[in-house]
C-alpha cells in the first residue's frame, strides 16, 4: 500500500471560489483538507514561530495541530530544503493522520504545487474550477481600484482588460495540468453555488470512479486550513452559501468583453455546461 495519499486538487485563480469547493468536497470524501499549503510552504523555516501560532480551523494553534505539528516534525527530520520536500512532509502527515487510503484534499491552485503533488501521489486528480467571466471581472476590477492606480491601473481595470487576463490565466491552468498529465474535470463555481448537491454528486463519483471507491476506513472530513482570511471560512460555522450578484449591475463594457468569441465559449464550457 502506497504511504502517499491520493490528492484532490483544486486548480483555479484566486477568488474563484476554491476555499469552499474544497470545504464541499472534502466532506463529501471524508478526507483531510489541508487548504492552501502557500503560507505552510513559505514559512514552515523562515518564520517557524508565526506558523506555530498561526490558529487551525481545527480549533488549535498549528503547533499543536495533529496535521501540521507532525508535518512540521517530518519537514525537520526528513531535513527539507524545497517546497516540494514540504509538500511531501505534509502527505506523510496526512497518512500517518488518516491511513494510507487517505484522500487530501488541496486548495493551494497553482502550477507549482500541483507537480510537487502528482510526482507524489499515486493518484492526483485536478478540479480545474472556473468562475463565471462577468463575475471575476467585476470582482477584480473593485481589487484593482482598491489597490490605487496610476495611469496603467486604470488602464488594467477595464472590463476587457480584466477578462482578458481571466481568460490568459484560465488557460495557463488548463494547460498546466495537460503537461502534468492529471485526469481533469472542469467545475463551475456559479453551478456549485446554485445547482450545489448535483455538482457535488457528479465530482464524488467521478472521484470515487478513478480511485476504485472509498476509502473504506476513513473517518468524517477533517478541515485543517491556516491560511487566509478566517470569513472565508464562514462556511465552516454557518452551512450557508452566498453568492456576490453584484457583478449583474455592471456597465456595457462588461457585457461586451464577455460576448468576445472565444472568451465566451469557453465561459460557456467551463463554467456553465459543466
Ligand atoms: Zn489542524
């Protein structure tokens, strides 16, 4: 039996939803999330005494959270230099917490976690996740505004700017996880949202298809985030999902870049008809 979990991992951009399609699924799985691994991976050495501190979503700071303080313990022992030695300490954890059948569940999106984990993990599976273009783009346009412009900024917060870029990024994804070779199913975040129990339904099978059922020892879903804005997992403590609809009120510019040809189609496939 392999001492590496299989992996479920969300690839999407940020703010597209992916903190709560890995809550979704992780209970659907009864797997061990482990959120996004950037803030582990960044300061599990440089900065060892905030990590320590840094308050799980399991109720304990992470020095003394049965996930990360082992996966602290391997990273030491197993002298870790590169974040792909830290994502397999993070595995091992993961197993010696959950068995060897056990399914991780990994928010972390980009390109760069997910070889660390398909070179690892018997199975790796992607949730290429998408968020409607209108949606994205009405949301990053506020971030960019936010962020104070100069000239360019105002520039780079157009609508047609902004959904270019989503489209440029999705891509990148896409073709990131057809160069690693993972088996891929595209997810919606406004399906998720509005049509959740059959979108969940749909990737559990797909999952459990690939991995030849479920594990037959695990427990209930353990949720050990430590990154990020603790709102984002409201989830958590409400059962309550919300949708940001303010994108419906946006301007002709919006509606116009999201109606180029190949930026809508692929609106369309990847969110909408998935
Ligand atoms: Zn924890």
């Amino acid at each position: 039996m392999s001492d590496r979990p299989n992996v479920v991992f969300v690839s999407s951009l940020a703010h597209s939803g992916s903190t709560l399609l890995g809550l979704l699924v992780n209970e659907r799985l009864g797997g061990v999330g482990v959120g996004e691994l950037n803030v582990f991976l960044r300061g599990w050495q440089a900065d060892r005494d905030a990590i320590v501190q840094r308050p799980c979503t399991c109720g304990v700071p992470s020095g003394e959270c049965p996930l990360w303080s082992r996966a602290l313990a391997f990273a030491d022992a197993g002298g870790a230099r590169s974040d792909a030695d830290v994502y397999a300490a993070v595995q091992q954890a993961v197993v010696e917490l959950a068995g060897p059948g056990a399914v991780m569940v990994d928010i972390s999106k980009r390109p760069v976690h997910l070889r660390a984990a398909a070179r690892l993990a018997p199975t790796t599976l992607v949730l290429r996740l998408t968020r409607d273009v209108r949606s994205w783009t009405a949301s990053e346009q506020r971030r960019v505004r936010a962020r104070g412009t100069g000239r360019g900024g105002v520039l780079r917060a157009t609508a047609p700017a902004v959904a270019l870029r989503w489209y440029r990024h999705n891509r990148a994804l896409d073709d990131a996880a057809g160069e690693i070779g993972t088996a891929v199913l595209p997810v919606g975040y406004e399906r998720l949202v509005f049509d959740t129990s059959e979108v969940l339904d749909a990737v559990e099978a797909w999952v459990w298809s690939r991995l030849g059922g479920p594990d037959p020892v695990a427990g209930g879903a353990r949720n050990h985030l430590i990154g990020g804005n603790r709102m984002r997992y409201a989830y958590l403590e409400t059962g309550q999902l919300r949708y940001d609809a303010g994108w419906m009120r946006g301007g002709p510019l919006l509606s116009l870049a999201a109606a180029v040809a190949p930026l809508h189609a692929y609106n369309r496939r990847m969110v909408h008809d998935t």
